[in-house]
C-alpha cells in the first residue's frame, strides 16, 4: 500500500465476523514510513467509547486493513492543530446523522467539522465520503485485496 506523506485517509479494517460492519479511523501519514492513527474504541465497556491517538504507526502490517481512502492533505503546521480539533469532536449520539455514536459516526462528524472548517475540503457531503468508503472495503473483503483510493469526494 502506498501512502503520501501528509495525506489524510479514512481506514477501513475488518472486525473479523461476517456481518460486513467495520471499524473506522482517520491516519494522517506523516513520515515515508508511519503516521498517526485517530480513532473512537470502546474496548474496556461495550457502552463507553473513548478517543484514542496512535503516533509512529506503520499501518502496511495491519493484517486487518481492507482499505485506505484519501481525503485530503494536511500541512505539517497543521498537524498539531489537527489533533487538538479532533480531540475536541464529541463522543455523543450524533443529532446531524441521527445515529447512536460509533467509531463510523464520530468520524462523519469530524469530517462535517474538518470540512465546516478549512482542514478539508469536501466536494461531496458526508454520507457520499462515507458510502464510498464503505464500497471500497467491501470490494476488497470480498476479494480478498487491501488497496489506496483517492476520495472522488473531496480535493487534495
């Protein structure tokens, strides 16, 4: 899988059963060779989810990555900023979405909030970001493969 550096993905990973559901996070690649990972978990109690920030990850060994969306680029100036904006997106039931809050639902409400503010740019809306996302893991779980893509969705 290849990376640019200081581009923003959205990754998708399998949680390993057959209901076609995955996990999402940000990864902003910030060297040739690691990056950072940005992501909601409820590992310890099912019913409370927590931000999780990953630094110096190498996601290429990720046997359960199906795939990588590139939603933008992100100036090493920003990089900082960026990780304070997301630590400051709500962990609650997302009225914008109408949906109970999920790794997949903070994350389209960050993306609405990156994009509201200038670390993005969106050409599409947030549902079309997430439905292209979720095709591009479904075609490589189905095939077996894990690839990059380009959003369609947005400019950078």
């Amino acid at each position: 899988m290849t990376f640019e550096v200081n581009g923003l993905y959205i990754l998708l990973s399998d949680r390993g059963d057959n209901s076609y559901t995955f996990h999402w996070r940000f990864y902003l690649h910030q060297s040739p060779i690691s990056g950072s990972i940005y992501h909601l978990l409820n590992d310890i109690d099912p019913t409370i989810w927590r931000f999780e920030h990953l630094p110096n990850q190498d996601v290429d060994y990720d046997p359960s990555l199906l795939g990588a969306l590139k939603i933008g680029e992100l100036d090493p100036t920003l990089h900082a900023a960026f990780l304070e904006r997301l630590q400051q997106i709500p962990i609650v039931d997302s009225i914008r979405f109408r949906e109970r809050v999920t790794c997949r639902v903070w994350l389209k409400e960050a993306l609405f909030a990156l994009d509201d503010e200038g670390y993005i740019i969106l050409t599409r809306n947030v549902d079309d970001i997430e439905a292209e996302a979720r095709n591009l893991a479904l075609r490589n779980k189905s095939l077996g493969r894990r690839t990059v893509a380009k959003s369609s969705g947005s400019q950078g």
